[in-house]
C-alpha cells in the first residue's frame, strides 16, 4: 500500500517563492546544526501548486516485508552561499525560512532559490560537498544533485534542462531560405558563401553545440552556488540498425534496408502497391514524405511512402498527424509500417565525446558511466524511467538513500536577438523595433510578480513578462496568458537569464527504493 505525504502549510511569505513551500509538522522536522550546513536527512518543506508551477513528486514507495511505508523522497534543499558568495553546504527549506526570518541572511537568487548568509564564511562552517550526476539527451538533459555516503546517495535537487535545438535549427533553415530567395530575385548580385567558410577540428552544428553549452553551463551554475566535488556522466551509444530491425544479426549489419532493391521497387513492395493515405490502387502513385521535408524530414527510405497524386497534392507540406486527424487507424498504420526516427540518437551519439571533453575542462573530476549500467542501477532500486532520476542513479552506486520530491525544470528560451527589425514572408524588413530593450525598468523575460487589486485582471501573477512601450505590460504564467497590465502593479523578481522555470506534477510509483539496495561494486 503506498501512502502518499501531506504536509501542513505554513506562512509562506518568508520566501518569495509565493504558495510554493509548505513545511512537514513540527515533530518530523530534521535537527541540524545552527548553519544547517552539516550532514543530516534532507528534510523540511514540500514545493505544492503555486503561480510559479506545479510541483513535481515521487511518491513514497510501499514497505519491504515490515507492513509499514517508508518516505522514497526528499524536498529539494535550498543552496547557500557566504558573504563573498562562495557556496557553502545546501540546508533544508525549513532552515533557509529562519535564517531569513532571523536577518542573518538574504535571497541571493530567486529560482532556484539561494540565499547568502551574511555573518559566516567557509572557513566557519562544515562542508561535506555534493555531487552531480548528468544523464545527456537529446531533447531534455537531467541533472542531479546528490550527496555521496561512500556508494549510498542521497538525492538533494533535480533539474531538467530543456533544450531547443529543433528551434535553432528551423531559425537555421528559414536564414538559408531567405538568402536563397534574395539571390535568386532580379536584386544587387550577392556572391554565394557557402565555400568561403572554414570549420575547425570537432565543429558540430549550432543545434548540437547549443546542448554541450547548456549542459556545461548548468554545471558551472551548479558550481557556483553548491560545493561540487566530482561529477557522474552518461556515455551512451545507441546501434541504430538494431532500433530499426530488433531481429537483426551477423552479415546482415553490412546490408542496407534497400539491399536487393531499387528505392522505387521497395517502396511499391512496402506499401503494397497502393497510396498509404486513401488506399488507391491501379493509379499513378508519387513518393511522398511522411515528414514534410520543410519540417525536417529526411529522404531516408523509412520517411518514404506513396500517395496517389490527389493526396499528395492535398497533403502537401501539411503533418501527417494534422492531414490524417480524423482518420486514427490509418495514422497508427502508417506509423507502424515506418521504421523509427534516428533524429535524436544521431543527435546523442555526436554530442557524447563533446559533452564529456567540455565537462572535463572545467577541472572537475568526471567519472564515465555506459546506458546499460544506468538502467541496471535503476532496475535495482525500482525506480520509474525520468532524466532527473538517471542522472541520479548515474555511476557505479550501492543505492539510493531517497530521490528529490520535485523537479525543477529549467527549458532554453535564449535571451533575445539582436536584429532591430522583424521580416516579412520573403524575408524583408517589415517594421523597425526600439533600440533600447528596458521599458520601465524591465525587460522581456523578467521574472515578475504583479498584484492587480481590481479590474478582469484582479489577483496575483507570478511569471515572466514581456514588455510594451505603452507600459501595458503581458505575463505569461504557468496556467495561462495574462494581457495589458500596467506596468506600476509589477515587482521584480529575477532578471532574464535565458531560461523559463517551472515545476511538473508526475505522480509515479517507486516500489523497490526503501533503504539501501545492495549491487555488485563493477563497472
């Protein structure tokens, strides 16, 4: 039987994380010493529903064999630094409320919250260091921070770092589609340069360098604000010919999936003869993209398909889940027939080797794990398949203490561009923007808080705002947009940094985590 955690809610205006921290009852609450920088459960406060998010945990796992649950999750730490802003050991949330409280520190930064003791150094309190486990992805990297017990770790903070290669590479696309144009129109002639470009040693496209940036740069963040003594990362080496055939053995690696076969002949035997879309046969038939090519789809032979010449011209540039909406089974079908995409493996695979050779120059010690030994490690302690619970379970280890109750997640929104005008649909400047971002003292992607005593707009808003030169001033919230409000009802949070946070509700069960787990120490 699980039980899930509740806590009782205190005041919550300690902390300018409004409505987002609830502390556990007086006698559960964990003693420490007075810094709360020493070893001790990561214990205090419970993140719940607020305007900032929604918060994200792990219930507690069902009891081993004693007939009692046991909690399988922490409440993610706050991180402390000194008054030269050095990091010092993270304490609980119910420790960083009293230090506040008292006057004896002050809010360093907003999200993820850190305060700044303002009477102690390093070299006056204990610290003991965390770790960081990385699980590398595609989309969505995940990082975890953990303390160490020799090979028994205890989950203090998880975040999920979303990335946005696929929009960087659409900007890339539409950038090459505008010059293309403008060359080929009756304009001033603009020699190509496409040859006049060199690339060093290991240079990888701007959608795969953004995810080591991000990466590397979540760490040194983490480094600033935590004592980070080593760091745990995921190599991991997809074989993509087993993604698409699981029965493929031997010599047939050496064959391609048109071995024996013309690409039109393959095709017509694939499909049967007949158009995927409406079922036509005895007609001429075209190939067509499953995946538009202007939306990034491939000419590998899995993205291939025939359609009827009606079809393919209704179809057009149109998705294949928008065009077969109202027709599920035969979606499903042509998705079944279509062998995976390799878009992010491929993106994986070329990032690993740049991931740890970038993590290895900040100077910590990196320590290489493989996929397999992570997914070993997370069938030991039962626990469900996450970015921020991989990278936690990231190395060799004897188990898993308990795991962060919430998520925080950090997702790349970039910090604006520098061009002053915006384009038309061939590519021309359109209409002119303001030379100056700030508008009242703020800029588009502040973190605010806006208090609205009257009107439609009435209550209070947490979010990042985007600003107008009319002082009527938009926020986007984690539950909605929220339209022209003036811009003296605003208080700032943080400022923009490039990242939009928010906290995810995922309830799953964790049947196997309750103490120690003992595994094999091998590599």
């Amino acid at each position: 039987m699980t039980t899930l955690y509740t806590g009782v809610k205190t005041n919550s205006g300690v902390l300018p994380q409004l409505r987002t921290l609830e502390s556990v009852s007086a006698d559960t609450a964990p003693r420490s010493h007075e810094t709360g920088h020493g070893r001790r459960k990561a214990a205090g406060v419970r993140h719940g529903r607020g305007e900032t998010g929604v918060s994200r945990r792990h219930p507690e796992p069902a009891s081993a064999g004693t007939g009692e649950g046991r909690e399988a999750h922490t409440h993610p730490v706050v991180f402390v630094v000194d008054r030269h802003h050095r990091p010092l050991q993270p304490c609980s949330p119910a420790r960083a409320r009293k230090l506040l409280a008292s006057g004896r520190a002050v809010v360093h930064r907003h999200t993820p919250f850190v305060i700044r003791l303002k009477d102690r150094g390093v070299a006056d309190s204990q610290v003991d260091g965390v770790e960081l486990g990385i699980d590398p992805g595609s989309k969505v990297t995940g990082i975890a921070v953990f303390r160490a017990d020799n090979t028994l770790r205890t989950g203090l903070f998880a975040i999920e770092v979303r990335h946005r290669g696929g929009q960087i590479r659409d900007k890339l696309t539409a950038r090459a589609v505008f010059r293309r144009g403008r060359r080929s129109r009756n304009l001033r002639y603009r020699a190509p340069r496409f040859l006049n470009r060199r690339r060093s040693d290991g240079w990888l496209a701007p959608s795969l360098r953004h995810r080591i940036d991000n990466t590397v740069s979540w760490v040194q963040r983490l480094c600033r604000w935590a004592p980070v003594t080593g760091l745990h990362v995921e190599r991991v080496a997809f074989d993509t010919q087993l993604m698409q055939n699981p029965n493929i053995a031997g010599v047939e690696y050496q064959h391609g999936t048109l071995h024996g076969y013309e690409v039109r002949e393959y095709l017509l035997a694939k499909w049967g003869r007949e158009c995927a879309y409406c079922g036509a046969s005895g007609e001429p038939l075209n190939i067509d993209h499953i995946v538009p090519r202007s939306r990034g789809g491939s000419d590998r032979v899995s993205n291939l398909t025939l359609a009827c010449v009606p079809c393919n011209l209704a179809k057009g540039a149109t998705p294949v889940e928008v065009f077969l909406a109202d027709r599920h089974d035969v979606l499903a079908r042509i998705r079944l027939q279509a062998k995976l995409p390799l878009r992010d493996a491929g993106a994986v695979s070329a990032t690993r080797r740049a991931v740890w050779q970038a993590l290895a120059a900040t100077g910590l010690p990196v320590e290489v794990c493989t996929g397999g030994r992570t997914k070993w490690n997370r069938h030991q302690t039962g626990a469900p398949k996450t970015h921020s619970l991989d990278a936690l379970h990231v190395g060799v280890l004897a188990g898993v203490q308990s795991c962060p109750g919430e998520v925080l997640v950090a997702a790349a929104t970039g910090r604006g561009s520098y061009a002053r005008t915006r384009c038309d649909r061939y590519g021309f400047p359109r209409l002119r923007l303001p030379r100056s971002k700030s508008v009242y003292g703020f800029q588009t992607g502040d973190l605010v808080h806006a208090v609205v005593s009257a009107g439609k707009n009435k209550g209070r808003h947490i979010g990042r705002v985007a600003v107008r030169t009319t002082g009527e001033f938009n926020i986007r919230t984690s539950h909605a947009l929220v339209q022209g409000i003036h811009h003296r009802h605003f208080r700032l949070l943080q400022r923009a940094d490039g990242w939009a946070y928010a906290r995810e509700e995922e309830r799953r069960f964790f049947p196997a985590l309750n103490g120690r787990v003992s595994t094999p120490q091998r590599r």
